[in-house]
C-alpha cells in the first residue's frame, strides 16, 4: 500500500523528520506515543467493521421485512413456467436446420490476347 503523502519524501526527509520527532518527544516517549498511535488505529478499524456489519445486518433484515425474495420469485415463476410448457409442447430439443449456401461463383475474366489473326 503507497500512501499518499509519502510519494514525494526521500530518503533525507524522512531521516530529518524521525530526528526531529526524536527531538521534540524524547527517546523514552516515542514507544508511549507508537503504542497509543496503534490502538487507536485498531479502534477505529474496529468501528469500520462494525458499521460494515451493521449496514448487513439492517439489509438482510429490510430485505425479510419486505419480502423481497418473495416478490422475486414471482418474476422467476412465469419464466420457469414458460420453459416448462416450451418443453412439454416440444420434448426434443430442436435443432436449426442449416442449409448450405451456395456460393456465387467469381466473375470469369475474358483474356483478351494481342495476337494477329491469319487473316490480315
């Protein structure tokens, strides 16, 4: 995963920001602050997931509340039972009948030759 920001960063940016967060925070609280950085991180992916549950949940239940299978089923029946009657008015498959076309065939083309007639 690239993130966005860092696209731009080299190698001497980075080594000057961890300096000066080393800097400002000290060597003893850095591990603190990594630690806090990462259950927060944690939690808010916890709280995604949750949503993400939640919104399946309230669908699945929306889609019983409203029967929507039910509703679906009856688009799915007259098409089912349309088969079933092909089927029975038809019981082999049928199978297109393919004739051979006939293909035209190339125009002849008539050589004329330069050759002199005997009679000249």
């Amino acid at each position: 995963m690239q993130l966005l920001f860092l696209n731009d960063f080299g190698t001497s940016e980075l080594f000057f920001i961890m300096f000066a967060v080393l800097v400002l925070f000290g060597a003893k609280s850095i591990p603190s602050i990594a630690k806090t950085l990462g259950r927060g991180m944690r939690e808010v992916k916890q709280a995604s997931d949750e949503i993400k549950r939640d919104i399946s949940r309230s669908a699945a239940e929306m889609r019983r509340e409203m029967n929507v299978d039910k509703h679906l089923d009856t688009f799915k029946n007259p098409i089912k039972e349309l088969q079933n009657d092909i089927l029975k008015e038809n019981p082999k498959p049928l199978k297109p009948k393919i004739e051979e076309e006939t293909k035209p065939s190339p125009p002849k083309i008539e050589e004329k030759t330069n050759e002199k007639t005997n009679d000249e």
